[in-house]
C-alpha cells in the first residue's frame, strides 16, 4: 500500500488501524488512497479475527480532502488506469463515483470502526468519518465541508451521511455556508461521541477498541448490524441515485465557465 498504512495490533488481538499515510500532503485523497481504501474494506470482509478498525491520520491531518492537486504520477498502475486513461463521459463518469465506493466501503464494514481524528478534516474525509461507528478528536482538531465555495455541488452521497449525523438544519447550515467547525462545536451537535487533549487521539481510541474487545463478538455484531438498519431506514445512503452525474456536470459547466 503506498497511501495507507494497515497494522494488525500484537497488544489487541482483533484490532486493525488503518493510518491515512500522506502526510506531505496533509492525507489529501487521491485516486490511489480510494483504491487502497476499498481494498482493505474488501479484506477486512473476508477477516474474522478482526473485530475493530480504528481509521486515523499520520503527521498532523485527519485528511484535507479530495487531492485537487491530480490523482498520481504514475498512470501505469492498474488501480490508477481510470484516472489517467483518455477522458470519456463513462470514465468520467466511474471516477466520479469514487468517493461514493469508498464510503459504502466503509459503511459496510462488519467491524466496528472508530475514527480518530488527530487534526484538521475537510470534505471527504468528513464524509469518510459519518461512515464510522464512533468517532473521537484531539482538542484543536477542525472541520469543513468546502464543496460549493468550490462550485462543486455537494455529491457522493454525502448530504444523506451527513444529515444522519448532524440532522437537516445543522447539515444545511454546513455545506452552503462552508464554514468551519471545531471539534467542541462537533461534540455539541453530535457527530462526535468524545473530545480528547491534542496527542490522545489514538491512545483514546486503542481504550475504546480494547473495551469493545472484551463484548461478546456475536452480540456486538448484531447490534451494530440492527443501528445501521434503523439509520438506513431514517435517510436512505443511496436516495440521490444521480448523485454522480450531478457531479459530472457541476464540472463541465465549471470547465465551460473557466473557457469563456
């Protein structure tokens, strides 16, 4: 893996961290991360000695968000061959999706997942986070959802997500006004169950992970399962089934507009 980093804990059998592992680029999500991502969602499937996933980020970000800065600089991996390959309406199209794969990924992880957040989290990677069962941040942690002062719609089922978490006014007031929030702010509304001193982040999460740890692993198993039905069924994930096409045009006027 070159943009995460899976660690399988000797001291906590049954626990996996999966560390966000770009720090030059504050853990932005490229192409390459999507990939890798859903790839250790498809092993986790398969895996029943791990319990808990703990999702964090290495160096000083949780995650700044979609890479806007390009997707890679090696076109000839075949993880990255859609996000290089001649630009077509469906490859334009699949790519697009990449953040809603990535999500569902994680969603449907049968392990329970904790976030901890050890710094600054925009855009996706807040999206990334209401996939998560639990989520805990360091004191001075903050978080933005960007999108429309970037003109771009805010798509890959993120408002659904995020109105689970966070219910349709705050949600709203969110993602058209763009402004940033603290972690006391997200611990007030709450979308997150704990707010820890900067450095606690992770040791606070391995507390948690090691308590689940002790629950008998059939029940903790059901229950998860039967919340995430009841929240299914409070704002279904999938209702904006255009959601990525809405996402392709945002861009093409965007281009059309910068050409103009």
């Amino acid at each position: 893996m070159e943009t995460i980093r899976i660690e399988h804990d000797r001291e906590l059998p049954g626990l996996v961290t999966i560390t966000l592992a770009r720090p030059g680029k504050l853990n932005a999500i490229n192409f390459r991360m999507h990939a890798e991502i859903q790839e250790a969602c498809r092993n986790l499937a398969d895996d029943a000695d791990a319990r808990v996933v703990i999702f964090t980020g290495e160096g000083r970000a949780f995650s700044a968000g979609a890479d806007l800065g390009g997707s890679t600089s090696d076109p000839n991996r075949p993880a990255l061959a859609a996000a290089n390959a001649e630009p077509s309406p469906l490859r334009e199209r699949i790519r697009s999706s990449a953040g809603n794969r990535t999500s569902a990924a994680i969603e449907g992880l049968d392990q329970v997942t904790i976030g901890a957040v050890n710094g600054l989290a925009i855009g996706g990677a807040v999206v990334f986070l209401s996939c998560m069962d639990i989520r805990l941040a360091s004191a001075s942690a903050w978080f933005s959802i960007p999108e429309v002062d970037l003109d771009i719609p805010l798509t890959g089922m993120r408002c659904p997500r995020l109105m689970r978490e966070l219910g349709p006014a705050r949600t709203k007031e969110l993602v058209m006004s763009c402004d940033r929030f603290s972690s006391e702010d997200a611990l007030r509304w709450g979308f997150l169950n704990h707010r820890v001193p900067d450095g606690e982040a992770l040791p606070r999460a391995r507390t948690l992970a090691e308590k689940l740890l002790k629950k008998d692993p059939v029940s903790l198993a059901l229950t998860k399962t039967t919340c995430n039905a009841l929240a299914e069924a409070m704002v279904p994930a999938n209702i904006t089934h255009a959601d990525r096409d809405y996402l392709v045009l945002a861009r093409l006027l965007a281009s059309e507009s910068r050409h103009a």
